[in-house]
C-alpha cells in the first residue's frame, strides 16, 4: 500500500511539473482585436509583416556581418565576411557550409527579398549534385519554422468567434432549441472550435458561446479594416518614426493598404456587418492568434518530394461547418466556406524538392499562381502570396522549357561545389570531427583541399591577365595558372606576398571582375561528396599514431590517382603546390630560428651612424644613445657584418661608411632632424640601415641548417635520449626554434620536430638560396 500511494504521489508530482514547465499553449491563445491593435502600436514593425519581410528578418537575426572586407583598405569595401553558422551550421541534424563567394550571392538576394514584386516570382537554387542544395534548403526552412515559432518572428492572423447569442438575438425566428442540440458539446475539428462558457474554473451550461473559425489563409487580422480607412487607422496608432516613414512611401509596405482580406473572412465581415449594424460589434468577434508554422502539419510551410503523388481532391470543404454557419446566418449563399491546400501556406512557404516526376506538374500548376498570385477554387478566386522556393539540377532545366513566360518569373540562386579553402576545411571538421586537424602537420590540411578546389575552377583567367602581368615573379607562392591565387582571394584574404604594385592596382573595380568570374565557377570538378569520399580513403591510409601526415604523404596519395580524381586536377598543379608549402615552410623556420631585439638594433644603427661621423681611434659619446664609443675598425665591422650580406672586403666596407656620412650630413642631419624636427629613428638613413640590418639577419639565420652538423643532427634526436649528450648552447637554440615553431605557427611538439627535419633531408635552405 505503501509504495502503491509513494507512486501515486511520484505521478502527481510529475504531472504538476508538466502543468508548470508547458507553457507553449498559452502564448497561441487568441487576443481581441483590441489588443491586437496595442500590440501593433507598441511593435508596429513586427506586426505588419508578410511572409517576404518577415523570411528576410530572419535572415537577419541569423546571419551575423564582419566589419572585414577582402581588401587591406577598409575603405574599399567590396565583399562582406557573413557568419552563416547560426543559420546553416547551429542546432542542425546535417550542417551545411557557405563559402564567402556564396553569402554574399544568397545574402544580396534576400535583401532584394523585401522590396518590389517578390510575390511573382519562385526562387529556385540550381546547383550541380553534391553541392548540398537539399541540405542547404532543409536547414533553411528548419531555421525558419524555429524564427517564426518564437517571439522575434511573431506574426498573427485572423480567427473570428462568432458570437452565437448576439447574433441569435438579431433574428427571434431562429429557433433557440436549434442552437442548443448544434452547440450543446464542446469540440474542435479542422478549422473550427466549438467553445463554452466557463464557470468557476470548469465549462457550465448547456449553451455554447461562440463559434470560433481560424482564416484559413492566415491573414493579418489589420487586413479586415476596409482599405479606405487603413491608414487612417495607422496614422492614429503609430508614432511619427522612422518606421512610420518607411510604412506609408516604401513599396515594401503597399500590400498594408492594397491587399484584400481573404474571401471568406471578407464574407464573414459583411455579413456580421449587415447582421449586426454596427462596425464596433463586428470587431468585437474578431480575434488575432499567433501564426503557428509546422512543417510536418503542412502549416505555413509545404514542401514535396519528387515521389509524392499529388492528391485527387485539391479543393477542400468542411460540410459540418458549412452547415452551422448556414444555420447561424440563415442564409446558403453568403458565407461559402470552401479553399485550396494553398490556402495553408499563404504567408507561408511553398518548396519543391527538385524538379522531377510529380514536382514537374507542381511546377506547372504554380505558373498561373506565381504570375497572378490567384487560384481558382470553383467560383472563388482565392489570393496565394507565399514565397516559393525550389531545387534544381542542370538536367532538370529542360522540364520548364516548354512555359517560356515562365523564364520571367524565375529568380536562380547558384549553389555551386565549394570555392574557399577554409569551408571546405569545415565540411571535413564536420564530418570526420574537429581531432582529424591533430593528425596533420600545418598547412597540408588546407592543401587537401586545395586540390579539390582546383577541380572546379577556370584554368584561365582574363581577369588575372590583365592584373597580374608577369606570374613568374610568384613562382614561389603560386601556380603558373594562378589558380592558387584566386583561391585566397575567394576566401576573402589578399596574400601577403603580393608585391605592393600589384596590391595597388587590386582596384574595386579589377576585383569585381575577378570575383565575377567565380560565378561560372563550381559547376564542375570534384563534387562534395566525391571530395568527402576521397578525404576518408586518404585519411584513413595515411592517418598514423606515430607520424603526422605531410605534403609528400598528399602529393603521393593524389599521383597514384588513375581515374577521375587524378584527370580533373590541372597538370603542373601538385608540383607547385608542394613548391609553395615547401618555401612557406622554410620561411616559418627562418623566422622560428631568428632572435632580435628591437632596442638593441635600433641602438647598434645610431652608435654606427655616430662612430662614421667621427675619427677612427677616437673615443666619443653618441648624441643619440649616451654611450661612450670606441671608434675602432673592429666597432665599426662588427656592425657592417650585419649591414653586408657579401663582398665584406675593405673596400665596400668604405663605401658603405662613406653613404652614411653623406645622407646623415646632406639630408638626415641638416634637414629631416633640424629643419623637420624628426627623431634619429624617422630619418630615412636609419630606416634604410635597420631594414638592412633585420634583412642579413633573417638570411643569415639558416647557417646553422647549412653550415652545422652538429645542429642538424640535434634537431633529429630531439626528445631522444641522445639528445641529452648535445652542446648546451645548441640545445637551446634548438628549444628556440621549436617553442617558436609551436608559438608562432601552431605546431605541435611533435610536428615542429617533424617540419624541422623535413627542411632538413630535403634542403630546403639551399632549393630556395
């Protein structure tokens, strides 16, 4: 018994739990249209919105802008860096990535989204297979299923309680008894409610109150004022803003003062408008509910499958309803209470999933809707503004080549193979999980899928020819092709190689160019799914517990290729490549190896530039440090050693002497310090000498890889016991140079100790000397 009434009380308790926690139901009750009318006053912008402005806020509120731009000059904006991973990434049962070339095609469309005749057209997104189109629109549509459940994508429509006693009393013929067996039970069926009136918490009495009959087109319940006295309406309710600017001169807005109510709400209206005599009363029975979206109810948002058959019967009735109204009204003809499946996504969103089998015939019946925004329904014409979205391969085009009017109604948003370096290094991270980055040595994941990317772009570019007039000078950074150029630049990043002429002349206008270009681009070449195909066999053979994977492992893997993968990477593009990772390499350990210090530079030039301006065997002090020099030719060379790179004999030593004494008298001195008031440090003589001397410090850096056995051979018995029996001073350069590699480049220990010994057996120092 016991546990019989702890179980009892458990049960209760989970159950009381619930009633507190499930709340959602409260926030889809109806309000008058009073406080509908409060709420518009209060949140105008969110309340007037069609399906167009509020898809397109959505975008908004999901999409999140950098203030980056692919250019150095952030006054040249040109392309903006959007963070699509809220919208197509977060919460997502299939993640899908947008490149930059991408957001900001999709992100321009949607802003067109809200102004001009966007209810005349369908929005298709035409795509090669494998680019992630069903992906990408089943994230899209999911996102906005969850934006218009929520308090920041509210929008409300129309359902009117018919309010049985009132409209009784106006006709005494009704007989009262009718009403009482009609009404006499409480029940809710496909657009309609049958309601009681509630007593001390419980339903009491035998009457039902009213008759409560959802617009079955969801419209905006502010649509039921007559037009003529909208924005009189709007002009008394909103406040002199902005937005009110906006609402009554942008056409944005003109379906608020234009658009009718739908024709069964418009016949409810009149009629209770006739019944009863007086507007007042009639708004009384109108209520405004939350627009509740549910994909899989097909509420507000319908999309089909190429497999699913049409229904027979596209027209429906609620024979039961009808009847109660024709009694409530006495009349047969007044209310006719008989709508399409449209009407379910009006305001709503409408998909095809492609363009095939029984989507053809969808595509076909939507032609007159799209151009005229009406569908026939037996006598009633019935007003559809949805936004219409659908997929298409390029073999499907030809299914609407016969409804050339048709052409004029289609908006096309490319979807093309990936095109950047970094989303395409996302689409793997998602895939195979975040750890596979922890089994590369840095940069040759990129490079995998730079491979990749060089499928699906031009070979040639008339852009690029036109800017770039002498590739060769790039041969360490890039492909002949400049194929790895565009890359970057489609990623958004302008290299850091690119020598200033070339950055300069890297206009709006040759990068709009340039960026026009990738739009014929991703049609072609890997697909994504051949591309994830390829990475798991290459993961998966090369992937090991004890070694990293580096560029030979890649150049390897893809040169044993004999069938498609291998045909579509250009010629000539793995060499370059892996000339490009090879001189990045060594670049990241000549700056891993060099050590200076700024202060002390800077303080070797100025005594250098006082030492010149005095006699040798002199003692002096120097006017910009306060040091007591010595001027000795030993002074002075152990300085030059760092200014000269070669021929140090005596002769060019003097020389150099002679430069600085003359630029620091004729112009330094007399001029730059005395007339233009600069520091020693502004002068063009000592940028001059501090950019020589960091120079011949950075060249000379690799010595040791070159000239030192002894510190080659550490570098390989790193972390090995015979590591312990290496000079102290080679040890430590070596921890140098390898907490520098990890600091620095984002190697791991293990990866520093495997790029250092892969410049060394494969001389790197002397490839590129």
């Amino acid at each position: 018994m016991e546990i019989e009434s702890s179980k009892e009380i458990s049960v209760d308790q989970t159950l009381d739990l619930l009633d507190k926690n499930i709340t959602d139901y409260q926030r889809l009750k109806p309000v008058p249209f009073e406080e509908f009318l409060n709420i518009l006053n209060a949140r105008p912008s969110r309340i007037l919105r069609n399906i167009f402005q509020a898809f397109h806020d959505m975008i908004k509120y999901y999409v999140d802008e950098s203030e980056e731009t692919i250019t150095r000059d952030i006054d040249r904006l040109t392309f903006t860096n959007y963070d699509c991973s809220r919208l197509f990434v977060e919460d997502s049962e299939n993640s899908y990535f947008t490149d930059m070339l991408f957001a900001n095609r999709f992100m321009k469309q949607m802003e067109y989204l809200r102004h001009g005749a966007q209810q005349n057209r369908i929005y298709i997104f035409y795509g090669p297979h494998g680019c992630g189109k069903s992906t990408f629109l089943n994230n899209l549509l999911n996102k906005f299923e969850k934006y218009a459940n929520t308090e920041e994508g509210l929008r409300y429509e129309i359902v009117w309680r018919l309010n049985i006693k009132k409209l009784q009393d106006k006709d005494k013929s009704l007989n009262v008894s009718t009403f009482e067996k009609l009404f006499n039970y409480v029940e809710q069926g496909e657009g309609t409610r049958f309601k009681r009136k509630p007593k001390e918490g419980l339903l009491a009495g035998t009457d039902a109150e009213y008759i409560e009959v959802p617009c079955i087109s969801h419209d905006n319940p502010f649509l039921v004022i007559p037009k003529n006295q909208r924005r009189i309406v709007l002009d008394e309710l909103i406040k002199n803003d902005e937005f009110k600017w906006r609402l009554f001169t942008e056409k944005e807005y003109e379906w608020v003062f234009k658009e009718d109510v739908c024709t069964i709400c418009s016949s409810i209206y009149h009629s209770l408008l006739e019944r009863l005599g007086n507007p007042k009363e009639v708004f009384k029975m109108l209520y405004a509910r939350p627009y509740y979206f549910n994909r899989r109810l097909g509420n507000g948002i319908s999309v089909f499958n190429p497999g699913d058959r049409p229904l027979k019967q596209n027209i429906v009735s609620n024979e039961m309803l009808q009847n109660r109204i024709n009694t409530l009204f006495q009349d047969s003809n007044v209310i006719n209470y008989l709508y399409s499946r449209f009407a379910k996504i009006n305001n709503g969103i409408y998909a095809l999933m492609d363009i095939k089998a029984h989507n053809i015939d969808r595509m076909v019946e939507l032609h007159n809707i799209i151009s005229e925004g009406l569908h026939k329904v037996e006598d009633i014409e019935e007003r559809v503004n949805s936004l219409f979205f659908a997929l298409m391969n390029p073999e499907d085009k030809r299914s609407i080549r016969d409804f050339p009017s048709f052409e004029d109604r289609i908006q096309y948003i490319d979807i093309p193979y990936v095109l950047d370096i970094k989303t395409e290094v996302k689409i793997y991270n998602n895939i195979f999980g975040r750890h596979i980055e922890g089994s590369f040595l840095p940069m040759v994941l990129e490079n995998f899928a730079r491979i990749i990317i060089c499928t699906r772009i031009g070979k040639k570019s008339q852009a690029l020819a036109e800017w770039i007039k002498d590739p060769a000078k790039y041969k360490n950074f890039c492909d002949e092709k400049l194929m790895l150029l565009k890359m970057e630049l489609f990623s958004g990043n302008v290299p850091k190689w690119l020598g200033e002429d070339d950055v300069k002349s890297l206009d709006n206008k040759m990068l709009k160019k340039i960026i026009s270009e990738s739009e014929i681009y991703g049609k072609e070449g890997l697909s994504g799914r051949e591309s994830i195909k390829i990475f798991d066999q290459f993961y998966s053979q090369y992937a090991k517990e004890d070694q990293l994977i580096n560029m030979p492992d890649l150049c390897t893997f893809f040169n044993k290729f004999d069938d498609q993968p291998k045909k579509v990477i250009p010629q000539g593009f793995l060499e370059s490549l892996l000339r490009m990772y090879d001189y990045c390499i060594l670049q990241q350990v000549k700056e891993s190896l060099y050590y200076y210090n700024e202060e002390q530079i800077a303080k070797d030039i100025k005594n250098y530039i006082s030492a010149v301006t005095n006699e040798l065997n002199s003692v002096v002090k120097c006017i910009f440090t306060k040091d007591e020099i010595h001027v000795t030719e030993e002074f002075l060379e152990s300085i030059e050693n760092r200014l000269l790179s070669e021929n140090m004999d005596k002769k060019r030593r003097q020389e150099l002497r002679n430069d600085v004494l003359r630029e620091y008298t004729t112009r330094a001195l007399s001029h730059e310090i005395m007339i233009e008031g600069k520091n020693i440090t502004e002068t063009r003589l000592f940028e001059s000498l501090y950019d020589r001397y960091v120079h011949n410090l950075k060249k000379r850096v690799l010595e040791p890889f070159i000239e030192n056995e002894n510190f080659r051979n550490a570098i390989k018995d790193y972390d090995t016991e015979k590591y312990k029996a290496h000079d102290k001073r080679i040890k430590k350069d070596v921890k140098f140079l390898l907490d520098n590699l990890s600091t620095k480049f984002g190697y791991t220990s293990q990866g520093a100790n495997e790029a250092c010994i892969y410049v060394i057996d494969n001389d790197l120092a002397n490839k590129f000397k």
